[in-house]
C-alpha cells in the first residue's frame, strides 16, 4: 500500500518539475586562474620538505611550516 502512494506522489512531482521546466541556469565555463604567489610558495616549500623528509613526511606538518614561513616572509617580499 505505502508502495503504490510513494509511486503516486514521484509521478506527480515528475509531472510538476515537467510543467514548470528547469529554472535551472546553465553553468559558466569558468578559466583556471593563475596561482597566485602563496599558492607558488607552498607548493615549493612542501615539495623541499617532502625530498628533505623522505620516508618521514607528514603532509599536515609540512603545510603548516610553509603557512608560517609565508606569514613570517610576505611583509618582506613586498
């Protein structure tokens, strides 16, 4: 019985989504951006810190270096 008013009501939403039509935007093709300079820096610093590291790397710790040193550095480059 629940199957038969379960069908029932997917159909008569089926129906309405049908008379509305998709309000649906299409999406924009969006461009890949260029990195930006952190985006740069911490994929360095975390690629010297892999081959430093080897077998010991730890991907979390090495982010987090980088974030540090980017925050301790960014003042300087500018």
């Amino acid at each position: 019985m629940d199957n038969t008013r379960l069908d029932k009501l997917e159909k008569e939403v089926a129906d309405l989504r049908t008379k509305m039509g998709s309000k649906e935007k299409p999406k924009k093709e969006k461009k890949p951006r260029e990195p930006s300079a952190y985006n740069d820096f911490v994929k360095k610093s975390i690629a010297e810190e892999k081959s430093k590291m080897g077998e010991n790397y730890d991907h979390k710790k090495a982010f987090k270096n980088a974030a540090e040193a980017w925050s301790k550095n960014k003042g300087k480059s500018s």
